[in-house]
C-alpha cells in the first residue's frame, strides 16, 4: 500500500514514467467490455491527454469540446472493437500520428513483436495501388503476389475507389504520407468498425494476367534487422528497417564491415522509426567530436524525471559524440514516405548538420515522442506526444517531413523491373561527392 501511494504521488512519478504499465488487464476471451471500464477507460485518455501532451495548447484544439463530441459514441460503441476505434478517433483530432489507443488485441501484438496482417506493402503510384513488399511467410507471399503487381479491386470494390473511401472516414494524423500509412494498416489488419480474418483482392500480374485471392490475416514476426554489405570494393551499404533499440549492440560490427568503403549508402526507406538512442548510436559512427544537432521541447521546458527529479530521462540539447573510429567518407541516407520518426530524426540532423545527401522522397513528417504506451482500462494502450524535437537548422520535421536534397520517386516499370533507382541515385550522387572532394583537396594544395 504504501509502494502504491508513493507512486501515486506526483513529486515521485511526474511524467508517470514508473506508473504506466501498472496493471489494467484485458477482461477474458469471449468477456466483453462493461459499462465501468468503458468509462474509465475514456476518462483516463481524456484525462492523461490534457495533462500530460507535449503541447499545453492541444494543437490549437478544445480538446475539452472533443472530449464532450466523443464520449457518447466512446461509451455507447456496438462492439468492443468499435470502442477502441472511437477512443482512437478521439485523441486523432489533435492531428498526431504517435498519439494514438491501441485496442486490447492490438496491444498483446505490439508487446509480442506480432503484426496481425496479410504482409503487404503497398503505394500509390501515379494513382495505381502497387505492391512494394511482400512479407516473409505472410499470406501475401503465399498467394504468389509478388513486387509490382497492381491491385484492381479490394473488398470487390476498384482499388482506387477503395482507398478514397477509406481515406474519407480515415483517422486525422500528422500528414497525408501519415494517413497514408493508417489505410495500409486497414488493408492489412483490418477495420475495427468491420473486423474480418480475409480480404479478398484482384490482383493484376507483371505480366498483364490477372488472379483473385483471398488473403487470410495471421500474426507475422515484427523483428527489426540492422544489415550491412559492400556493394563492390568502392562503396558501402547499411540497411536497417526499424529502429528496435536490442539492435544498438549490431551497430559497431555493422559500421565495421563498410568501414573502408569510400562512400556509404544508409537506407531507411520503410523504417517507421523506434528508438532514438539507436539513432544516436548510429549518427555517432559517422563525426568526430561533439557536435549539436538540436534539442528536445517539453511541456515543462524541462526533461521528464521521476523519484523527485533525482532520476532524469537526459538533456534537452541534444549532440553527438563520435566515436574513436568515425566513418568520415561521404553519406547518403535514402527515405520515403514511410520513413518516420527516428528515421526522420536521423536523416533531419545529418542533413541539417551537412554530414550526409537524403535522396527519395519526402518523409511522413511524424517527428513527435513518447516514453512508452500507457495501459488503459480494459486492457488497452494509450501514446500520448511527450516530446518535440528541434533541429539546429530551423525546420520543423512534424507535419512537414524530411524534404530530400534530390528527390526520386517510384514507378511501376521499377518496380516490376526490380529496379531500385532511389539506391542507383544514392550511388551516383556519392561518386561526384568525392569528386568534389578530390577537386577541393587539389585547390587546398595549390
């Protein structure tokens, strides 16, 4: 009792760093949601959202007129899965893709490194639903779908209609890349309003034929993965799709191998971020000495601390410290629209800093923090923004995006062609970066 009180108290637990994932567990299988829990599911989210999100201004929004807008529809939802969507619903008028609720189920799968989907990555090119990436394993792969093919219809509804009509009723987020990425998760998992184990899509094949399938949902590994590899003597390439924090340990023996490389591609196209200790980790192979590249903004002007401000979560201003042995060879950093979060915070400061070129396309512009999910009544999650971030050069990476200094887009003849121009111009461009070098170490020496 007295361990409850003393992280109850406020001067212990400010930003309830210790408190969040203390207990609220998901009622049994086939149990449904009462009332009660309802309630104070709601109330905790409307609560913690306006004491705690990183900007005291919500935005600009009345969140305590949102809060009013939603609560009946919250509370009074049909099924438990429309309860968790609306909560959802909620907290997404503040236009912020890392403030967000996680249903009971959703939870479970982000705790287990589970993603509950099909295995597709999709985009829209030139207003063409085309398949990007097909998981391991997934029912994608298994149905033969392959990089390229082009989906004509979803649901039996034209793919291009289907997607407008989801992004009729989508969540609001941060940017239309952002949103973008909300109805992937939808064509993947599923709808909350309508849950199904199949979606049933006509899929056009590289070589003109089409096939109709029926993709059934499952839980597929979410694992992140830190590759690297020379490309041929001259240059190196480092792959990494997330930025799950165990991967820190890889991050030496990675920058090892392309050590000698005279040029150094990092790819981050699809990383939808993760930790920003490991971004750090990583920028810190790449300069010598301490150099700043902005600071952390909080609701208080101060770093989130627990136990009466004696235990702090680190510094607003943020530097890297090079390690013994950089990699001082020029830097490209390839990004997309999927590229959120830490990626973006990787590529923004390296490019702010002018130690690395960011070739692709624009960033999800999904630049904002949180110190963990909290657990909610019921069994569910709550992301609430805690942290901002600002670069040394000015320019706002939430709601904007990381603007690449050479833009390169995907088409379908690429893709069906497995031609990766974005690495091809990655590759180009670091070839007349030591042009240049050499140029300007000859005038030095003159």
């Amino acid at each position: 009792m007295l361990l409850q009180f003393l992280l109850a108290c406020a001067a212990i637990d400010p930003n309830h760093i210790l408190t969040r994932n203390v207990g609220n567990t998901a009622p049994p299988a086939g149990v449904a949601l009462d009332s009660d829990t309802r309630q104070r599911a709601y109330d905790f989210v409307w609560t913690r959202v306006n004491d705690a999100y990183v900007d005291p201004n919500l935005n600009g929004v009345d969140w305590k007129r949102i809060g009013q807008e939603h609560q009946t529809a919250i509370v009074n939802a049909p099924t438990d899965d429309a309860f968790w969507k609306r909560l959802d619903l909620m907290v997404a008028e503040l236009g912020d893709a890392h403030t967000r609720v996680l249903s009971a189920k959703q939870y479970a799968n982000h705790k287990d490194k589970l993603s509950y989907s099909v295995g597709l990555g999709v985009t829209d090119v030139q207003g063409e639903l085309i398949v990007t990436s097909v998981a391991k394993d997934s029912a994608a792969e298994k149905a033969g779908i392959v990089k390229g093919n082009k989906l004509l219809r979803i649901e039996g509804i034209e793919a291009s209609d289907w997607w407008r009509l989801q992004l009729s009723k989508a969540r609001k987020n941060s940017t239309e890349r952002a949103q973008a990425k909300s109805i992937k998760r939808i064509l993947n998992s599923g709808d909350l309003d309508a849950p199904s184990d199949r979606i049933a899509l006509q899929i056009e094949r590289n070589d003109g034929s089409s096939m109709e399938v029926s993709l059934l949902r499952a839980d597929l590994s979410r694992k992140d993965s830190l590759t690297s590899k020379m490309l041929d003597e001259n240059y190196g390439y480092l792959r990494l799709t997330g930025f799950e924090a165990s991967l820190s340990k890889e991050v030496q023996a990675s920058y090892d191998k392309v050590r000698a490389a005279q040029g150094l591609v990092i790819d981050l196209r699809g990383n939808g971020g993760g930790s920003l200790g490991l971004s750090l980790a990583m920028m810190n192979q790449l300069v010598q000495g301490n150099i700043a590249i902005g600071k952390r903004i909080t609701r208080t002007g101060k770093s989130p601390t627990m136990l009466f401000g004696l235990i702090s979560t680190g510094k607003l201003e943020l530097e890297l410290r090079g390690v013994q042995n950089p990699y001082l060879g020029p830097v490209v950093v390839l990004v997309d629209g999927d590229s959120a979060s830490a990626s973006e915070f990787f590529a923004g400061s390296l490019q702010s800093i002018g130690r690395a070129k960011v070739i692709g396309e624009t960033s999800c512009g999904c630049l904002l923090g949180y110190l963990g999910y909290a657990n909610v009544p019921g069994g569910g999650a709550l992301a609430y923004s805690e942290i901002d971030f600002a670069p040394v050069n000015g320019k706002r990476i939430e709601g904007v995006g990381v603007i690449p200094d050479q833009t390169v887009t995907l088409t379908k003849a690429d893709l069906r062609n497995n031609k990766d121009t974005g690495l091809e111009a990655a590759l180009l461009a670091l070839k007349r970066m030591q042009e240049e070098s050499v140029v300007k170490l000859a005038s030095a020496i003159e």
